[in-house]
C-alpha cells in the first residue's frame, strides 16, 4: 500500500498543476483579451 502511494502521489501533484495551468490560461487569456480589445 505504501508504494501505490508514493507512485500515485506524482501523478495527482501533475495532475493539480495541469489544472491550474489550464485555468490559469483561461483566465489570463480572458482576461488580457477584452482588455488589448478595448486599449
């Protein structure tokens, strides 16, 4: 049990930092977008 945590633990902080990646995409991009429009 103790090694199927160590393995799976890698693939959730990847998985997180995916997520906040593509969020964080979204938002900049939703953001910085209507704003380049506007200037």
């Amino acid at each position: 049990m103790g090694e199927r945590q160590v393995a799976a633990k890698p693939v959730h902080c990847s998985f997180f930092v995916l997520i906040r990646w593509d969020t964080s995409f979204y938002v900049g991009h939703g953001v910085l977008h209507p704003y380049r429009e506007r200037s």
